[in-house]
C-alpha cells in the first residue's frame, strides 16, 4: 500500500472513534440527566484515579458521567445519594450518629453536554 493510503486509513479510523466516543458521552450524559436517583450507598468502590463507584442495596453500580465524585468527598456506607429527573445536581447526603440525613454536599455536573440541552 502507498503511503497516502495508510495515512488515509489511519484518519478515517481516528475519525470514528472520536465520533462514536462522543456519541457515546452524549448517550449517556442524556440517560443520566433525564433520570432521578435516590439511594443509599450500600458500598464503595474506588477508581485508580480516585473517583467513588458506589453501589446500592441491590448492588446497582452508579459511576456518574457528569458528576465528578471523589475520594476527598469522604463519603461511607449508609450516606446517600439524590437526584431529582432533569435537575442539574446532584445532591450527598450524610447519615448522622442518630441515623438522620443531612445535606452534605451539591454537586454540579462536570461532563461534556450542559443539562439544559436534554431538560427545559
């Protein structure tokens, strides 16, 4: 093959992949926009970058496209979690020693596509 055409080849294939990853984000940031959550986190799993995979009682996992959730958050088994449909945050809940939640952090969204896009 000439070079032209691997180069050819090699953008082409660049191209897609940036389409489909970027399609994939739009996907999933609508889904999780649209919809409301409301658990308590029943484990906790850390990434190697830090960010907190949380886990309901069902074992759901929630790894949130637009909402950054750290391991400096210092969240615990029994806080949680709450997102109203197509709200822009996403709102922590900390379980107190008497078994009370309160409102421990607001989070706005970090990712690619603003919420207004999917929710008016």
């Amino acid at each position: 093959m000439k070079k032209t055409t691997i180069q050819a080849i090699i953008v082409i294939k660049m191209f897609f992949i940036v389409f489909f990853t970027i399609a994939n984000t739009f996907v999933n940031s609508r889904k999780e926009f649209i919809e409301g959550y409301y658990f308590v986190i029943n484990k906790i799993r850390v990434t190697p970058t830090k960010r907190l995979i949380l886990y309901n009682k069902e074992g759901k996992e929630f790894l949130f496209w637009n909402y950054s959730i750290m391991l400096e958050e210092r969240l615990s088994v029994g806080d949680s979690v709450f997102k109203a449909p197509c709200s822009e945050f996403l709102y922590l809940y900390k379980k107190n020693n008497k078994g009370e939640y309160g409102k421990f952090q607001k989070i706005s969204p970090s990712g690619l596509f603003s919420y207004k896009w999917f929710c008016k």
